[in-house]
C-alpha cells in the first residue's frame, strides 16, 4: 500500500477554551499494510460527537485523552479494502472506531458488520448507533417516563435530543423541546411531533418553558448545562428523573465559574424533592443494546421516529465542523463524508 496516501487529523494543541483551527493538524502519510489477522479499513464517513472535546483536554475522565500528535478520536463507517482476517473480506462495510483518517487498521476488534439493505449505514453513527442509544438507555432506564409525564430534552433537534423526544411520546409522555433557532423549532414541532418547543435564545426563556410545562418537569434530559439548566431547574417536581449524558455548554469553560455558587441550593432540592440525578455513559448500558437495535430499528420503519442528518463533506472539513457543532452550528447527526468508497 506504499502508493497509497492516508490523510489524518491530529491533535496539534490541547485548546484553550474553545477549539481553534490551529488546534488541528492535517497530515499525509503512507497507508498502512495489514498484517496476519488485520484488516485495512477505508473510512466512508466520520461521525462528530460532543464528546471529542472532553479527549482533547489532557484531565483525567471516564477515557483516555487523544494525546497530541496523536489522531483524533471517532466513530467512523468503514469499508474493508484488504484482509488478512477470516472474519472479514474485502467489500465489507462496518462500523467502527477509526478516527479522523482516510484509512485505518485494525484486528477486527469492537467492528460491527453493517448491511446496506437494511438501513442506510450512516445511521449506525446516528439514529441506530451511540447517540441513538445513549437516548434509549439514558430515558428508558434512568428517566423510566410514564404516560402522562412531561419530559424535557435540550438540543431536541440533534442525534440525541431528536429521539429522547420522540421515544418519550411512544412511550405515551409528553415531550418538550429547547432548540436554538426559528428553524430547528419549526423541525421538531413540526417533523418531529414533540408536544412543544421553545427557543433557548428568547429573552424569557425561563417564561416560556414555564408556559410549555404548567404542571412542572418530571424527566429532564441534561445534555446541555449552562442557562438552560438554569430555565429547568426551578421547574422540576418531586420525584424528578435527571438522566445526565452531557454538558456541551460547559466542554470548553476551564472554570471557576463565574457568578455564586449555587451548589448549596441545588443539593437542598435535590435532598427535598427526591431528585434522582445520574450521570451515564451509554456503554454502561451495553447489556440494552439489542433490545435497541430492535425497538429503533422498528420505530424507524413504521415511522415513528423520524432523523436528520448534517453532511459536510472532505476530511479536510471536519475541524471546522466540529467547532461549529460546540457552538450549535450544526442542524441534525453532523457526518463528515470522507470518501466515495
């Protein structure tokens, strides 16, 4: 494979706050050669997640950071153009974790063979793959809603949010919507069918949820943080469920926070309406997982649930995409499209 190019993306500098350009580097190199038992992937699309940012930071988390110099981080659609593996043969394609790069090895690890016929196989960085379970595994199991509850969930127009609300309704809750933007509002009130949805940029953004949720907030959806946190806090009855899975507003803040520390406030509420508060990672759930592929997998075909998707395409692109993404630039599941296959 000495003739053939493989472009990556490195990390070149821990950011300072938000990711800058420059925290990124383009890199040519000589594709790799697989070995006994190693597979060549070619990459077809690249997945962008807000969990990118945490691996850029060098503090201690529930994974190891992208070291600098080292090729950034992510779930990727793949194709096998050469193996050396009896599990896999060339023209496959899989789902894996090949990172920003046009082409990778691997020893057939974690790869989950995907069939075209069956769904697009973008969904399977989406809708059908970890922010479309982490939505499943992070309501159905911490939130547990019940008919008639009001659940809430912050970027209702993305990969997650998108179907935390619409599996709320299936599951016979109401669900409510905060977006940014007169677009996104339209999507998921409209395409999405959530019961309602406000716009985080409004002036009274805590009014407004008010008025989306007159008998209070049961299920909250935390993946946000930031003001919108703020807006739902005081809305939450007794007995609330707070499945939390992110905290996009805050990946890039170094601390300390500005203004008091509400802390003290927080836990008082916490103690007094007998919140549940939960942080997860979806791979804690990993035993749900085939129940899922089930319950989307049908939800999608009978219409259920519907998904959009954010394509940018060249590998080339992907930096800027993904600070957009940080700052909500981006309108559904974001994909970089990095080769025709």
């Amino acid at each position: 494979m000495d003739d053939v190019r493989n472009r990556r993306i490195v990390l070149a500098a821990r950011p300072q706050g938000r990711p800058v350009p420059s925290d990124f580097r383009i890199e040519e190199v000589p594709a790799p050669t697989p070995r006994e038992g190693e597979i060549l992937l070619q990459v077809l699309t690249l997945s962008l997640d807000p969990y990118m940012r945490g691996r850029m930071d060098a503090a201690k988390s529930y994974a190891a950071p992208v070291e600098v110099g080292g090729v950034m981080e992510g779930g990727t659609v793949a194709k096998v153009v050469a193996s050396r593996h009896p599990g896999f043969a060339p023209g496959e394609i899989v789902l894996s974790h090949s990172g920003w790069q046009t082409y990778a090895l691997s020893d057939g690890t974690g790869l989950r063979k995907l069939d075209p016929a069956q769904a697009p196989v973008s969904t399977a960085l989406g809708v059908l793959g970890m922010p479309g379970f982490t939505a499943y595994a992070g309501l159905l199991a911490i939130g547990r809603p019940k008919p008639g509850e009001t659940v809430v969930v912050a970027a209702a127009s993305g990969p997650v949010g998108s179907a935390v609300g619409q599996i709320a309704r299936i599951k016979g809750a109401r669900a409510v919507g905060i977006v940014g933007g007169a677009d996104k509002l339209a999507f998921v009130r409209d395409e999405l069918g959530f019961d309602a949805v406000v716009d985080h940029r409004a002036p009274d953004l805590p009014g407004q949820l008010h008025g989306a949720c007159p008998e209070g907030i049961d299920i909250y959806f935390e993946n946000v943080g930031g003001a919108v946190w703020d807006a739902v806090f005081p809305l939450l009855n007794t007995f609330a469920r707070i499945p939390v899975c992110g905290l996009i507003a805050q990946y890039s803040e170094a601390g300390p926070f500005p203004g008091p520390d509400r802390l003290p406030l927080m836990m008082r509420q916490v103690l007094t309406k007998s919140f549940t508060l939960r942080g997860f990672i979806q791979r804690e759930f990993a035993d749900q997982r085939p129940a899922f592929y089930r319950d989307m997998a049908g939800w999608i075909a009978d219409g259920r649930v519907r998904y959009r998707e954010d394509v940018v395409d060249g590998l080339e692109a992907a930096p800027q995409a993904f600070i957009g993404m940080l700052e909500g630039r981006n309108f559904g599941k974001l994909l970089v499209r990095v080769s025709a296959g």
